[in-house]
C-alpha cells in the first residue's frame, strides 16, 4: 500500500504480509473464530495533510533559538559520560570538567547533517514507517511499572501482563511500532528481562523495535537480536535503520552516562534516536512554558550534534515532553493546555532545525474515566496542529506513566482510529460536491433513498468499534454497558482470538539460542 493511499472502509483482517507458519504463527492480528473482536482499519500508513499551528511569529522563534544558543555557549550542559564529553571536545567545543559548552556555528553545522525524514524497517517488510515530513505513527504505552484492569484492579506488572499488552500492540493496525515495555514485567529479574522481552517482542510482533539505553549489554543484545528476527546480515543492519532508541536528558541540563552510551552505539551501527529531554515546567525547567521549551531545546540539540560526530547523517528525531506540574502538589499534569502549547511550539522548532518530531499521548488521569480521555484528546489534537510525527504513549497511559490500563488501550485505539479516518485528504469533485443530488430531492424530499446515498452509505462515514451510538432506550434496554465495560470485554475477546505473526522456525530457533546463551552468561549487570 502506498503511503497516500486512503482506506475508508474498516476491515475484518489485521493487515500486513503473511509467511509460514512458524512457532506460534499463523494469522497475523486476530483469528476469526465467531467473527473477529473488532471491525478495524487495515494496516496503513498515516499522513498529515493540516498545516501546523505556529503560535508564535518568526521574530519570536529567532528568540527562543537564540536563548537556546546561549544556553549551550554560556551556561553548558553536563555530560556525565567522559568519552562522549571528550568526541564533542574532539569537534570543537568546550569542556570543563563534565560541562559542555558550545557554539551555534558548530550546532547548526552539525544538525544540518542529520535527515529530515528517514525510514524503520521491522522484520515484516510490509510494516515498514517512515518518520518525518508529514508522516505520523503511533505506538503503545511504554515503561510503567504497573498495570490495571476492571476486573483485577491496580497491580504490579507480570511477563504475562507484558505479553498481553504486546499482543494488543500487535492485534491493533493503528499502532505501528513496538516502543518500550508496555509494562515492566517485574517478575523477570533485571539482568535478563532485556532478553526475554525482546524475544516476545520480535515473536509476538512484526512491528518496529525499541531498545532501552540502559548500559551496553542491553542495547548490543537488542541490536543483535533485531539483526537476526530480520534475518540480516550485519552490514544489511546496518545499511539502513531497523530499530531505534529514546533517551531522555536529566533535566535541568544534564546528560546521563548509559543514555549517552546505548545512543553512541547505536549512532555507530547507523540506527536512530529520539533525544527527549523530560522538561516539566516549574520544577525541572522554568515556570514559564516558553523558558521550558527553550531548556528543552537545548538539551536535545546538543545530543543531536554527538550523534553527528559520531556518524554523520544518522538519523535522529527531537522529542517533546515538556509540561508543567500542579503547583499546589508538585505533581506532573499532562493533556493540558500549556502542554498543547509546549508541543506546538516544540514543533515550529523542530521544522526550524529540520528535524522530525516526538510527542506523547498522555494523560495524569488514575483510571479510564472522563478526566483520562479529554487529557488524552487534548495531547493528541498536540500532537495532530503541532506536526508530530512519531508518537509515544498513544495507547493505554494512566497516571502519568505509571499505569498501562488494558480498558484505556482499546479506547484510545478508538481515538486513534478515529484521527486516522479525520485524516484522510477531503476530496472535491462533481461526486462529492453533489449538485445533482440536491437537484433531484430538491425542498421537500429527503437523501436517504436515491441513488448517490445508496451508492455510498456504507462508507460514507467513520463506524466506531468502540463507541455506543444507540439512543438512551437502547443503551438501557443492552444493560446500559459503559465504556469502559465495553472495553473490558474487547480486550479479553481480543486476547483469546490472538495469534502470533509468521516467524520462520529456524529465525526463531537462533534467537532462543542466542537468549539462553545470553542469560547462562549472566545478561546485563545490575550492581555498579
């Protein structure tokens, strides 16, 4: 499918190429034993067809990129890791110590080398997204170490809830890459939960892969793993990127050693990363939203630079978690206004600089009530006038990211479903525009019989899976099932028709041989 191409009809299949049935293979997204969970959009590729908003004006932008500039020659950003302190010195700037200091010249130089737009490649060629321009794709919850659901309540993660979220990140084709844990299976010890994770990832998906930057063993493990779920050679690897990370700067102004470390190795193999520095306005960064996007900036422009030193032309994106905390509490708030704000004008910078765009879709709501879905609309109408192009946390975010709600991510696949459909290009023509439509009922008829409604009523619009669009009589009469409920029952239904996307056996007998070998050799240390 070309990625102009417009579905305006849902499907019952899940989309995407089939291959041999491998372990655990077989229809890729749901069987259809009594008919499948959901009627839904097959597998396809998203474009943007709005222009941003820019809520500020050009002089106003030259403003925040020149206080970003001093913030970097003047002020500096530490660098805790020596050896990506001493590539940046080796390119021209200034070190102190662990601080970094830099000119614009040497920024603008460097960012200039890194591509506007550029390509992910996952095992299923078919899955393939591309970030930039106007593209836009959606990923699950990632990281929280807990998880919920109506009938089990709040609790901490398992591999098996780590499974399950996996494959709903799989089962929904509005979701188009595997970004971090959807949960962090807290039954699995931290030396090997790298390994067993991403050997469910790459079985249980076919999507895009994210690496976690937290020491060498870990990204070196997940780049290997990758190669081989992809059936590559290591220069096929690294030819073009197939996988990615996201860091995240310790703000105020600061650079960790392993972040910087998992994101030099991947630069050096050619695979990108997300730079988002987590900027909350009032604590972390300065109470004003304007001053805490410009911190932001700063911070993830001159991480962009490093990955330029290291090898230039690299891809990388910048990425925007800035918002502010409840000032009465000090609690973080997402999905509000301010947070709308940041990521618009995080956005007008990104196209600035050139550079692709992360946003999240998020909320501060600790249940899957009203209060999480406007929070959550407000972050993705963000991200829809800001110019996103890759978006985290787009499925099953609770309570600031320490919850995956198994209800949530089925209703904010509805959304997401929903924006996809808001999305498709408006097309004007003697067809739509329908003169001869109004001609022929004209003042005292009505369209629901002739020929053009007929021809079209069954596409015509979006048809919700989730949404109930009975009159109150109905919904009372069907046991008044609240959405929540309804989503409850969709994800068991959903879960129990899976099955796993093709995987040839002996791509899937080397990495469990690559795994088990891995952990007999102890996987990545955990004291330091």
């Amino acid at each position: 499918m070309s990625e102009s191409e417009t579905i305006t009809e849902p499907q019952d299949a899940s989309g995407g190429r089939r291959g041999r049935r491998g372990r655990g293979g077989g229809r890729e997204g749901n069987a259809r034993r009594g008919g499948p969970a959901i009627r839904q959009y097959p597998w396809q590729t998203i474009t943007n067809p709005d222009k941003p908003t820019e809520p500020v004006d050009a002089e106003a932008v030259e403003k925040i990129h020149d206080t970003a500039m001093r913030i970097l020659e003047e002020v500096g950003i530490e660098f805790l890791n020596p050896e990506a302190a001493e590539i940046l010195r080796q390119h021209g700037a200034d070190v102190d110590g662990e601080t970094v200091r830099m000119g614009r010249d040497m920024v603008m130089e460097k960012i200039a080398l890194a591509p506007s737009q550029f390509t992910l490649t996952p095992r299923n060629l078919d899955r393939k997204i591309t970030i930039g321009g106007n593209h836009l794709v959606f990923g699950n919850v990632s990281s929280p170490p807990n998880c919920s659901d109506l009938d089990r309540g709040r609790r901490t993660g398992t591999r098996e809830d780590y499974r399950n979220f996996m494959k709903l990140t799989q089962y929904f084709n509005c979701i188009h890459f595997a970004g971090g844990y959807p949960v962090e299976p807290m039954d699995l010890h931290p030396s090997i939960r790298h390994l067993e994770c991403l050997y469910d990832k790459l079985t249980i998906t076919d999507k895009v892969v994210h690496a976690y930057s937290l020491g060498k063993e870990r990204v070196e493990d997940v780049m290997e793993m990758t190669r081989i779920a992809g059936g590559l050679t290591h220069e096929e690897f690294e030819a073009t990127p197939r996988m990615y990370t996201n860091i995240n700067s310790t703000s105020p102004l600061k650079h960790d050693f392993p972040m910087l470390d998992g994101m030099m190795r991947l630069a050096r193999r050619g695979q990108p990363t997300i730079v988002t520095p987590f900027t909350l306005a009032g604590a972390m960064a300065p109470v004003t939203m304007v001053g805490a996007v410009t911190q932001s900036l700063a911070e993830a422009l001159i991480a962009i630079v490093l990955i330029q030193c290291i090898r230039p032309g690299c891809p990388a994106a910048i990425g925007t978690f800035t918002s502010n905390v409840d000032m009465k509490t000090g609690a973080p708030a997402f999905g509000t206004p301010d947070y709308v704000r940041a990521t618009q004008i995080t956005g007008q910078m990104a196209r600035y600089y050139g550079l692709p765009m992360r946003s999240s879709g998020v909320c501060a709501a600790n249940v899957p009530d009203g209060q999480s879905m406007w929070e959550y609309m407000n972050s993705m109408w963000a991200v829809i006038t800001s110019g996103t192009n890759v978006v985290y946390h787009a499925a099953g975010w609770l309570e600031g990211g320490l919850c995956a709600s198994y209800e949530k991510f089925v209703m904010d696949c509805e959304v997401l479903q929903q924006f996809q459909a808001y999305l498709n290009p408006v097309e004007v023509n003697d067809e739509t525009l329908a003169f001869d439509a109004v001609k022929e009922v004209g003042s005292n008829g009505h369209f629901f019989g002739i020929q053009h409604t007929q021809d079209r009523y069954e596409t015509a619009f979006y048809n919700p899976f989730l949404s109930d669009w009975n009159n109150y009589e109905n919904f009372e009469e069907r046991g008044s099932v609240w959405t929540h409920d309804r989503a409850n029952k969709m994800y068991k239904q959903i879960l129990e028709e899976f099955e796993a996307p093709a995987l040839d056996p002996a791509i899937d007998e080397e990495l469990r041989e690559f795994v088990d070998k891995r952990i007999e050799e102890g996987g990545a240390p955990t004291d330091f």
